[in-house]
C-alpha cells in the first residue's frame, strides 16, 4: 500500500533508518567492549527487538512486566524489569521466571530488597544507584547501597537463591544538556557511580556481575566502558526531535513518524487543522528547550518526510493538531483531505498510542509490526 493511502492518524517506522540506527548502536557496543542491552520500553515490539539485540544476541530491557511476558511469549528469556519492583509484584515476577525468563529486577529501597531475599523465588537483584539523574536510585557512597546488599548471603551463583546481582544506573540528565561534550562528561559521571557501587559491594564480599549503565545519548558517546558490562539505551531505535535538538542523531535518522491529514482550514485564525492531536502525537515539548518553534512535532512532506518549511505543530487539542500559518501559500499546498508526516518531540510517547507500526520501505507499507501496550 502507498503510504498516502493509509487512514490516518497511522504511526509509520521508517526500516531503512531503524535498521541504520541499530547498526549504529551495535558498533558502538561492540567498540566499547560492553553487552547490549536494548531498553524496548520505547519500541514495545518484538520485530524491532530482534533487530535491537542482532537477532537476540543481546538481552533486553522492558518497563513493565506486561512487556516482559509478551517477549518471552517472542522468545525474549533474558530480560531486565529496569522499574522499582514492589512486593505486590514478586508473584508475577517470579512467575515468568518458572516460565523460563531469566528476570532481573531492581530496588532502591533496603526493605523491598528484606522482601526479595525472603520471598524465596530465585530473583537477581540489581541495586539502583543515582548517577545524577535524580530520579530514582541510592548514592554510590551511602550507607543504603549497603543495607540493600546485607538483605543477601554475599556469594550466590545464579539461580541458586535470591541473590544480589549486580548494579545499575540510568543517566536520564543526559536528555537536559545540549552539546556532545556535555554528554560525554555525563556518561564519565555515570560510569564512574556505578563502577564506585560495583568496587564497594565487592569489597565486602559481594559477588557482582552486572554493572549496568545506560542511555541514548550515553551510550552513543561513552569514550570508556571500562568497569561496565552492559549499556541499556532505548530511543536510538527510534530517535526523535528531542534526541536530533541535542545533536545526539540528525533529521534524517528519524525513523518514527505519524501520517495525519488536513481537516481544516481557520483562515481567521492564522490555522491548518490536522486530525493528529494530544492522543497521536503526545503532549511531550522536550524538544521545546533547545527549538522552541518546534511545538508537538514537525510538519513533513508524506512521501520524502523532508520538513515543509515553517510548519509545525504548534498547538494540540485532543483530537486535533494546530498549525500556525504565516505564509497564506500553506493552504494552497496543503488542501483539505491532503497528508502530512509529524516528527515526533518524544517517540516513544507517540509509539504508545498505537497497536502496531506501519513498515515503510521508500513509499509503501510493506507490512505491520505489533506492539505491547500497558500494564
């Protein structure tokens, strides 16, 4: 089918630039001396996994645990649950781990880890540190770290008994700088938090074997691994206007997109109304920090996806994308009924609003790939 013929709103993915992302991230990987371990909460797909882990090479990451029973139905065994796990869940976790699934969970939390060791499920544990990220995570130098380590005996093999496996930190501050070098400073930072944690707990017995960091953008620009085992980014499968605004990818590796059509035309109002608004699109402005004329995505031609200069999504209602007009030749250009491509701000905010991706391979959709969505 020609792209142009698909209803809309339609979430495209681009194969060409998928499949030169991936290439990008596994060389990268492979420089490094670290294992991959794609982060597949963006992606949500086990087709894009394959690719993502070289035909399931690597291990994977998911956010959910909804996510991690979809792979391993996909045979996806190796996986890490990279989101705090709670008490209330060790059933369900445990449970795909007797289906198979080798499961690594996370805490930041010395009670959660009491619960982990005293469920009695055979669970690898990794301890979540704080690079700098401030999200979630205990300090490399603090006593938490240690008290989430004494919940287990200090040497377990795997699979012999809950035990703790490891460590591991995300660089989520990497997406609030703007420059290459800024990046690469913080992916030092990140590495040298979590190799710190790794030093401790095996100066105190502790046997460690994943030291796990991770991001798009540090991950893409580490210039030293040393200490690691593996990086987790996610996005660079996709990339989007956020990653393309900090220089970490270009316009043209931006594999996701979003097919919407005109609807309208609010002359009085200086408009062109699409049919992609808050539900398509998201209400995610990341970009916004370094291309405030960006809005909620960028207007592209359907066939080439080559931007139409000037035009972007500057407003969103539910069910309805606003562009401001301020050339009146944009109306002639794009009638009612005409399709347009949005880049997205955040892909993986955008990819979430649908079931499945339309494959494109120049001008047509050569097929679907399905995807997993909540919890």
């Amino acid at each position: 089918m020609h792209v142009t013929d698909l209803p809309t709103p339609s979430l495209l993915l681009d194969k060409a630039r998928l499949t030169a992302n991936v290439g990008r991230m596994l060389k990268q990987a492979e420089k490094l001396g670290v294992a991959l371990r794609p982060h597949l909460k963006t992606a949500k797909s086990a087709a894009v996994g394959t690719l993502a882990t070289d035909k399931l090479r690597y291990g994977i990451t998911v956010s959910t645990l909804k996510e991690a029973a979809y792979f391993a139905d996909h045979g996806f065994l190796d996986i890490t649950y990279a989101v705090g796990i709670v008490p209330g869940k060790l059933d369900e976790a445990a449970a795909l781990m007797q289906r198979g699934v080798e499961l690594k969970i996370i805490t930041d939390s010395p009670d959660v880890a009491r619960a982990v060791a005293a469920h009695g499920a055979p669970f690898d544990l990794l301890a979540e540190v704080d690079c700098g990220d401030h999200r979630g995570g205990v300090q490399a130098d603090g006593d938490d770290l240690m008290e989430i380590a004494a919940a287990f005996r200090p040497v377990a093999e795997p699979g012999e008994a809950p035990r703790l496996a490891g460590v591991l930190t995300h660089a989520g501050h990497s997406y609030g700088v703007n420059s290459i070098a800024e990046i690469e400073r913080i992916a030092e930072e990140e590495r040298l938090a979590v190799v710190g944690a790794a030093d401790r707990l095996r100066a105190a017995g502790h046997r460690i074997d994943i030291v796990s960091a991770g991001s798009t953008p540090t991950a893409l620009y580490s210039k030293d691994a040393t200490g690691l085992t593996e990086y987790r980014p996610g996005v660079f499968v996709f990339f989007d206007l956020d990653q393309q605004s900090r220089g970490v990818c270009q316009r043209g590796d931006i594999a996701l997109s979003v097919l919407a059509s005109v609807i309208g035309h609010n002359k009085a109002a200086g408009k062109i109304l699409l049919d992609s608004g808050g539900l398509a699109l998201s209400k995610d402005r990341g970009a916004n920090a370094f291309r405030p004329e960006v809005g909620y995505g960028e207007v592209c031609d359907p066939e080439t996806a080559a931007p139409i200069p000037g035009l972007y999504v500057t407003g969103v209602s539910q069910e309805h994308g606003h562009v401001k007009v301020t050339d009146p030749a944009a109306y002639e250009r794009l009638p009612v009924g005409s399709k347009v491509r949005i880049l997205p701000n955040h892909a993986c905010m955008t990819a979430a609003a649908y079931d499945d991706y339309g494959i494109l391979e120049g001008t047509e959709v050569t097929e679907r790939w399905d995807r997993v969505n909540g919890w």
